[in-house]
C-alpha cells in the first residue's frame, strides 16, 4: 500500500471514532531499540518465523515494560509488522511444515486475576487474518475494516495461525516475549503444535518465555477522551 493512500485510510478509520475531533494515535511497541530480522539466514544464524500461535511482546530494548498493554478505554485501527524476506527455498520450507499463506492478525485478551491464573489469557476479540508473503521484505500496515475496542486492562498480542517471518533473535536478554504454548511445549517438536488463540472466549496458558527475540509488529491505537473539567452540579 503507498503511504499517501495508508495516511488516508488511517485518517478515515480515525475520523469514524466517535471522539474524532480530538483523536490521540498512539503506535503501541514502537518505542524500542531497532531490531534486524535474519532471513535470508545462514549456517550459523537460520531463517527463523513465529509459528502457530499467540505472541505477546512482554518488553523490548529502549522501550517500555509492557507495551501492549491498555491503559485507557479505546479502540485499534491498524497494525504494522516488519517483515524478513525468506528465500523460495526457506518459504517452501515454512509453508510445507506450517502451512500456506503466511497470516497474522491482532488478538485482544484479557489476563487472569488471581496468581494461579497469572499466565492464562482469555481472547475476547480479534481482527480479520491477513495476508503477508505479498509484503515479505518490507512494512506493511494493515487498517481494520471497523475499530476494534478495548478496554483498560487488556493485552494485544499477534496471533500467527500459519507462519509469519517477523520474529528477531539473538538479541539483549532485556527482549522478552511470550506465547500461548503450556509449560512444557515451549521447544521443538511440541513447541511446533497448534496453539494460536482464534475462538473468541478460547484460554490459552503463556506458559513459554522466550529471552533475547522479539515479535516486530505495532499497533495503531486510540484511546477514548476523558473528561478533564466536568460541569458543576
């Protein structure tokens, strides 16, 4: 998409908000240290995906802790992910071992209260899949047919039901991120099950951290307005 049509059709999404005449965007996880992706890969660094699940970036380098999480009511009205570009051979890989096309999509969740459920994450909505080999390479973003609203309190993940090339490694520790694998499902080959969170009201346990890599995706948010000086009774 050229970035004159993006601007216009983000500016469209926003101007549909009910709050429109005074809209604050926010890009969720852009604040962070620049990260490379490494596909094409080699002997010593392979070309690696995020693989069939729900990801959600828990800190990255130069960035805050806990960037996708919601303080404010709002709504979601893109996101953005940078994309490696994988070699036909690495792509016939990835999609003969997990399937084809290469999707992602932005899920909204809810985290358990008590310190039992600490890890379990309810899913309670989510965009549309969309398409990403057509963008391997570059930055694509992706705008929501309609806002999708949040609620202070919920987390927004990336959920991969195929593969995505938009995973980082061999980065500074302080890089963390966790998927909606069990403990004990967090390598090859159980880590490499299906465990992408897509049946709204579904819970997953984020029972696998993973240090040192980070998902690069962002995403376009617009918190609701707040009344700052109400009217006196």
């Amino acid at each position: 998409m050229k970035r004159s049509l993006l601007v216009i059709t983000v500016l469209a999404a926003v101007l549909a908000l009910p709050q429109a005449a005074s809209a604050r965007i926010i890009e969720l996880g852009s604040v962070a240290d620049r990260a490379t992706l490494n596909c094409p890969g080699s002997t010593d660094n392979p070309c690696v995906a995020a693989v069939r699940m729900t990801g959600l970036q828990g800190r990255a380098s130069g960035g805050p802790k806990n960037p996708y999480y919601i303080r404010r009511n709002g709504h979601l009205i893109a996101f953005t992910v940078q994309l490696a570009k994988p070699t036909e051979e690495e792509i016939n890989f990835f999609e003969s071992n997990f399937g084809t096309p290469s999707q992602a999509r932005i899920s909204v969740m809810r985290r358990g209260k008590t310190r039992k459920a600490r890890l379990d994450y309810r899913l309670i909505a989510q965009s549309d899949r969309f398409r990403l080999d057509p963008y391997f390479g570059s930055r694509p973003t992706f705008v929501f047919d309609r806002p999708i609203p949040v609620k202070k309190g919920n987390w927004i993940g990336i959920t991969v039901p195929t593969w995505a090339p938009l995973l980082a490694t061999n980065l500074a520790r302080n890089n963390w991120w966790r998927s909606s694998r069990p403990k004990g499902s967090c390598e090859p080959p159980k880590s490499l099950g299906r465990f992408a969170l897509e049946d709204i009201r579904d819970v997953n346990q984020f029972g696998c951290t993973y240090h040192g890599a980070r998902l690069l995706y962002t995403v376009t948010y617009v918190p609701s307005n707040h009344v700052t000086n109400p009217d006196a009774d």
